[in-house]
C-alpha cells in the first residue's frame, strides 16, 4: 500500500521583506509644503496620516494631482513587500538591484510572510 506521509518535506516560500518600491524614486519622501485645499492642518502628518485608506486616493483638484502623489511616505508606497532576486538577470545599470515586488497594504517593517499560511 502507498505510504501516507510524503517523500519530501514540502516546499517553503521564500521569505518577503520590504523593499523600495521600483515606481518611486530613492528620495521618496513626503512633500512638506503640501496642504490638501491649502488649509493649513490638512499636511501629509497631521491630516492624511490619520485616515490614510480614505485621504490617500483624494484628489486635489487644485493641484490636479492624487493625495498619494504628494505623501508617498504616509500612503506607504515607498515600500512594497517582494524578495531580493538576482541582478545579473537582468539588463540594468550596474550597481542597481532587481526586486521581485507585489504591491498591497504593509504591514509592519520586518521580515514577512515567512511560513505560509495554511
């Protein structure tokens, strides 16, 4: 009769770190002159770090820009989470790392997702 237990262990996921988002340039930062409706408070910290799942994609139509655009940062889309890959793979400029990223909500910095959840 067939054996009940496998052969092999089973496969582990590679483990998911935070890494720089791709998108977004090195300095990504949030503005710290911009202010939703120039209202004074209304800052990347103080307003849109409060509530950022609803402010984050607000549109400013002054400024014809996203709310994300101006506070990267506080919308957490400087980092994503992925796994570092090769950089010979790929034909980019020396020095530069290929990051294998999903973009998605982020949970706290660290290592992520490194047991698989059944």
């Amino acid at each position: 009769p067939p054996s009940r237990r496998p052969s092999a262990p089973p496969p582990t996921l590679a483990p998911t770190f935070l890494v720089r988002n791709p998108r977004y340039p090195a300095e990504c930062a949030d503005d710290p002159h911009y202010r939703y409706r120039d209202v004074a408070r209304q800052t990347c910290a103080g307003w849109v770090a409060r509530h950022p799942e609803g402010r984050c994609n607000r549109y400013h139509v002054g400024r014809r820009v996203f709310v994300y655009s101006m506070c990267p940062m506080t919308c957490n889309l400087c980092y994503v989470r992925g796994t570092v890959g090769p950089t010979a793979a790929l034909s980019s400029p020396a020095g530069s790392a290929f990051f294998s990223a999903s973009p998605g909500p982020l949970p706290p910095a660290g290592v992520l997702d490194d047991v698989p959840k059944i």
